[in-house]
C-alpha cells in the first residue's frame, strides 16, 4: 500500500510540476523574469514557513553557509534562468532543456566527486548531448539561442546544487524540509537582489494573474516539495526519478494543447534522443540499485 501512494503521489506531482512549465509561461505574460521569480520564490517560502509551523517542527537553521549555497544554486540560480529562457522560449522545450538537468549531474559527478561513469552511462550523456545539440541547433543563426543558453544554465544551477547535497548530505539531508524552507530563504533574497537591481516593467495585477501566482506558490511549490518528500520517502531513487522524463512529457502535451506550441521535426528528433538518454540512465539507476540490494 504505501509503494501504490507513493506511486500515486509521483503521478500527481509529474502532472503538477509538468502544467506548471504552462502556468509560468502564461504569468511572464503580466510579470518580468526576474521580479515574477522572486514573488514565486518569497510567497513559497512563506507558504513552507507556515507549514512548518503548522506541523511543529522545528525551525532552527543547520549549517548556514552550506544551505545559503544550496540556496543560491537550487532556488535563487534555478528560478533566475528558468524564468529567463521562458520569456522566448516554448515552455515544453525549455522543460526538456532543463530536464537534462541528470545528465550535468553525472558529469560533475565525475569531474568533482571523482565519482566513476562507466560504458552504457557514456552513451547515455552522448545521446542526450547529441539530442541537445539538435535542439539547440548551433549551425543555424535563427533566434532562440539565448533562450536556450538560459535553459542549460538553469539545468546547470541545478545539477550544482545536487553536487552540493551529495558532497554535504550529512548535513543537509537530515531534514529535507527544513533544509528546504531555509534554503528558499537565501534564494528568495538573491531573486529580491536581482529584481531591485535591474530595471523591469511594473507587474500586472489582474486577477488572473492573481490566480496563478497563487496556483504556482501554494501547488506548484509547497504541495509539489512535499509531494516530492513523501514520494523520495516510499518509493526507490530510480522510481523517483522517473518524473524527470514525466514532467516534460507533459510540459509539451499542455503547451500544445493550451499555448498551440509547435515542435519542428529536428526538434522533435532531439527530444526523442533526450528521453532515450535519460531512460538509459534511469534504467541504469534502477539496475544498480538491485545490484546493491541482492549483493552478499
């Protein structure tokens, strides 16, 4: 049973985190990036805050300098450069962009963490590189380079911060939730930096955009994060991390179908080597892990 509500949790949380590439898109319409990205980011660190309190758990703040880092990188780094690339951007490419974010992550691994990367995870990264650079199409001089740049960057920021929760996980790890409220603390405050720093058109209060800052701070971020904890908590690594092929899947379902986003043939072409690659690589997962679990 709690392998079902796990899987059921993951299910909802691929669909929440997919729409909501959608819901962004469609706010950036009434909000500059980097000023969007912060109320985001502020009114999801009150909503975590609250449930915290709400729970009584505690709220005391554990090795400060590493989880302002964690913070820079995972929340303020991420939301900066998936914002960004959105303003040009469609939103399910950009989401498939971003999900490369395992692949980055392997690779740091491996240069940073001296962590080894055998065969078949080679041909994984080759075949999302490859499908990358059919996305990215750097032969051709049309627009949407900067876009796309912005989408590796967010990828980037995150794969950083993932490097940092391995290399400080016994500090960090010991309560993802509070890590995680604390965390979007710092990322809140670089995200206000940014947006006073650098001029921007005065945001549209209308109320549909009301509404979906409003969908995107209480679902999208704090029912999503503890979707996400309770998911990481009942079901393998592996299975978890099906929602990284999950969530563009239906990124660009929903584009399609709301925002009429089209996908050109070479495009389509890089987004199969995209999926292919990171389905090697979860398979990948999944076969060591029942390496560990059935060793002597």
């Amino acid at each position: 049973m709690g392998n079902l509500r796990g899987l059921i949790a993951l299910v909802l949380l691929t669909l929440i985190w997919g729409y909501n590439w959608v819901l962004t898109k469609q706010a950036l319409h009434f909000a500059a990036p980097f000023t969007f990205a912060a109320l985001r980011s502020v009114g999801g660190t009150f909503a975590m805050f609250a449930a915290l309190i709400l729970m009584r758990r505690p709220l005391k703040l554990v090795a400060p300098l590493k989880t302002f880092w964690f913070g820079i990188f995972n929340c303020g780094g991420f939301l900066l450069f998936q914002n960004w690339a959105l303003v040009e951007g469609g939103a399910g490419k950009t989401s498939v962009l971003v999900f490369t974010m395992p692949i980055w992550t392997l690779l740091l691994s491996w240069a940073f963490l001296r962590e080894r990367v055998r065969g078949p995870q080679w041909l994984a990264a080759i075949v999302t590189l490859a499908g990358l650079t059919l996305i990215i199409a750097p032969w051709s001089i049309q627009g949407g380079l900067l876009s796309k740049t912005m989408s590796i960057l967010a990828a980037l920021s995150w794969s950083v911060a993932t490097i940092m929760l391995k290399r400080w996980r016994a500090e960090l790890a010991k309560d993802l939730l509070l890590v995680t409220a604390w965390h979007m603390v710092f990322g809140s405050a670089f995200l206000l930096l940014i947006a006073a720093v650098v001029p921007e058109p005065a945001t549209n209060w209308t109320p549909q955009f009301m509404v979906i800052l409003t969908l995107i701070i209480l679902v999208s971020t704090a029912l999503a994060w503890f979707l996400w904890l309770y998911v990481l908590d009942r079901l393998p690594a592996w299975q978890a991390g099906l929602s990284v092929l999950g969530v563009p899947a239906v990124a660009i379902l929903s584009s399609r179908m709301q925002l009429g986003e089209a996908v050109e043939p070479l495009e389509l072409t890089g987004i199969l080597f995209i999926g292919g690659g990171l389905a090697l690589l979860s398979f990948l997962n999944w076969r060591e892990q029942q390496r560990t679990i059935f060793a002597p």
